[in-house]
C-alpha cells in the first residue's frame, strides 16, 4: 500500500511544482519567495500547490498588494521563506548524514548545522538584504535571531516525524530508496506546521518579513524600495485591523524568553524523537 501512496504523493508533487514554477512567473510576489514557493511544493507536493494558490496567487489582477497583506498570508508567507531555505540545507545534510552512516544525534545535528546555515546566511541575510538597506552585515544580525526562533521550531516537528517514521519504514534511511523522499516530506511538512505558530509571533512583532508585491515594471533599486514600502504598508494595514496600530517590535527581555521557549520546544522535540525511535 505504502508503494501506491508515493507514487501518487511524487506524481502529484511533480505536477504541481510544473505548475508552480510556470504559473508564479506571472504572480506579482518578489523572487526570493517565488523560489520558495517552488521549493516548498517540492517538499510537501500537492499541499504546497494548495498554500500557493489560497496564499499567493493574485486572484484578480492589481489585488495581489491587498490580497496578502492579511496577517495569516503574511505568516504563511514567512514561514514557507524558513521552510524552503532551511530544507535545503537539511535535506543536504540528512542525505550526507546517511551516506556516512552517522548516529542518529550527529545526524539531527548537521541537519540543523546545515539548515541554519543555509536558511540563515543564503536564503534570509542574502536575498533579502535589500529589506537591511542592502548592507549584507547589517542583514545577518537582522535576521539572525528570527531565523533561529524559527529553525528551533521547524526542527521541534520535523524530527519526532523522521525518526518515527525511518524506523518504521524499510529502506527510508537510503538516500537512493524513494522511501527517504517521502519520509523526509513528511517530516518537512511536519516542520511547516510547528514554525507556523512562532512565525505569526515574528510577523506580528516586525521580526520577520511576510509576503510582498513586486510588479513588472519595477526594476533595481526601485523595486527594493518599493517592495519594503509595500511590505511595510501590508504589516500596517493587518495591524490596524486586529489592533487599531501597528505594533512595535517587543523588548529585547521578551525576545530572550521566546528564545529560551525556542530552546525547551527543540528539546522536547528531540526527546521525543529519542522515545519514539527507541520504542521500535
């Protein structure tokens, strides 16, 4: 039954990242985030299709601005950008970690080494530099502790969902088996839904950036600046409709506490993770 079912999941995620990649060239959303969406279809197929098109795809022309600026796109927005980056680097690493036959501990580590690593310094500081004025540094301490918040919670879902899964699964800690590919967009997916609730935290405190409009004819300098002007109009505007203003950025006190949260979330995770790997 298990064969039947990844077949239909990759002949579905093949189709749907098809469509994606053609269908988002002409959705007004920025390219970093275009490039997520196509990512994030291919590591949850048909559910990743699903969240492009009730999240970004522009239903009427010239709407796109205030489609997504509801808070719950923004958030969607955010979180597929932490998912799309970070499974990059986890999904080099959980294949690495495989070929080396690494303990299941250094394994989850060079995941999430990887995975922040890229997610932190490729997808977040350097193609969204230009939400830091463009200066590269600037954008590394910007975006580090957001960054991390979200990483700690994507990994708090998607490893429980792994480990549980690779031991119950022949073949699935074979980089070569399609088992692994399936198991690993579960686990991703698992992810997506743990990093949703801190990436509304994120969106909500000006911590992170949501999703945005970038029209055709803008180019350049132009369109960065444009695109923050929007970014920036869309926070305001779902502020004001659940609040009355937007809210400012919290103290640094509360980010330490949702930081150190982060940290008791990610080690739950991987307690539970231990339990329910060591029950097989």
């Amino acid at each position: 039954m298990l064969e039947g079912v990844m077949l239909l999941w990759f002949t579905l995620t093949a189709a749907g990242v098809v469509f994606v990649a053609i269908d988002i060239r002409t959705t007004p959303e920025s390219p970093v985030l275009k490039w997520g969406f196509i990512l994030l279809c291919a590591y949850t197929g048909p559910i990743g299709v699903f969240l492009y098109v009730l999240g970004c795809r522009e239903p009427l022309s010239g709407l796109h601005e205030r489609y997504v600026a509801v808070r719950w796109r923004q958030v969607l927005g955010s979180t597929m950008h932490c998912v799309a980056g970070d499974g990059v680097g986890i999904l080099a690493g959980a294949v690495v970690g495989a070929f080396l036959a690494l303990p299941r501990s250094a394994d989850v580590a060079l995941e999430y080494a990887l995975g922040f690593g890229f997610g932190w310094s490729i997808f977040q500081a350097l193609f969204m530099r230009g939400m830091s004025g463009g200066s590269y540094r600037r954008a590394l301490a910007d975006t580090f502790v957001p960054e991390l918040l979200s990483m700690n919670l994507l990994m708090a879902g998607m490893v429980p969902m792994m480990v549980a899964a690779m031991a119950r699964i022949p073949q699935s800690h074979d980089p070569l088996a399609p088992e692994f590919w399936f198991v690993m967009s579960m686990a991703l997916l698992a992810g997506f839904l743990t990093a949703y609730p801190i990436n509304w935290w994120l969106v909500a405190n000006h911590l992170k950036h949501g999703m945005m409009t970038v029209r055709r004819r803008e180019k350049g300098a132009d369109a960065a600046a444009t695109a923050r002007q929007r970014h920036e109009a869309h926070a305001a505007d779902a502020a004001r409709e659940g609040h009355g203003q937007p809210a400012a950025k919290p103290p640094a006190a509360t980010i330490r506490r949702v930081t150190a949260l982060s940290f008791v979330a990610l080690a739950a995770g991987l307690a539970l993770a231990a339990f329910l790997g060591g029950t097989h």
